[in-house]
C-alpha cells in the first residue's frame, strides 16, 4: 500500500453532513444529510435550482412588449437566474416569456450583475396571451 507522502496514493474527497433530527427512519437507524458547499457559502435560495440547457426567452415589460431576449440558465418553480443579450438595465416587475412552451410568468428582479439577473416569480395567476401574441414572440427579434 502507498504512503500518504506517495503521489499515487489518492483518498477519497471527504464530504460534510449532518444528522437529521427528526426524520421517519425505522427503530435505530441514522440519517445524515449532505451539505452542499455552494448551499453553505452564500446561496441563498429558498429552492433548488434545476438546469434548463439554456432555454432561450424574452424579457417582456407588464403591458407585454419585448424588451431583450435571454437564456434561461437555471430555473425552480419560484425563480430563475436568466443571461441576458446585453447589458440593460432592467424595471423592478418584468413578465418572463419560454420560447419553448410558450409560458408566461409574472416576475420581480431579485438582483442584477451585468448580464445575469435573478428573477423570482409570486405565486400567482399566470398572465395569459393571445396565439397570435405567442407567435409574435416566438419570432426571432433582434436588439440594436
């Protein structure tokens, strides 16, 4: 067996945990949950966030008119974190527009850094639009 001092000799990455009071487990078992490093350093979300393969967007204003399209980096049912085409500066209550499903959400900036914003979304009646708003929006538009 390789010394620790050895460059072959690798260990396994030690993780953190904690054991989970109160949990349903049968008569003497242990449960532990692990932590998550970005969860424990600052995120502060109140959901985990799930990968949407950068589903293109648009950033819509309250009376539904375009203002910049965006890439849906990471989304959960209350927020997403969006990157923008360019760098704007964006109102306080913006309307959320999926290319892909043709989905409407009602939305509030949550922060700004650059070109990425985080939105989150109220629960709330979804807005509705018209077919022939959602094939306008489902056009390529273009920023200058």
């Amino acid at each position: 067996m390789p010394s620790p001092s050895d460059p072959r000799h690798s260990e396994a990455p030690l993780i953190d945990a904690v054991k989970v009071s109160g949990a349903e487990t049968r008569p003497g078992a242990v449960t532990y949950r692990v932590l998550d490093p970005a969860r424990e350093n600052g995120d502060k979300r109140a959901e985990t966030r799930k990968r949407t393969r950068l589903r293109s967007g648009k950033i819509l204003d309250g009376a539904n008119r375009f203002l910049i399209d965006c890439q849906i980096h990471d989304r959960s049912e209350h927020g997403a974190r969006l990157i923008l085409v360019a760098r704007v500066k964006l109102p306080r209550r913006i309307r959320l527009f999926s290319d892909l499903d043709g989905e409407l959400l009602e939305g509030a900036i949550a922060w700004q850094r650059g070109q990425n914003v985080g939105v989150t979304f109220p629960p709330q009646a979804k807005p509705n639009l018209t077919p022939a708003q959602i094939t306008a929006l489902r056009k390529k538009i273009y920023v200058v």
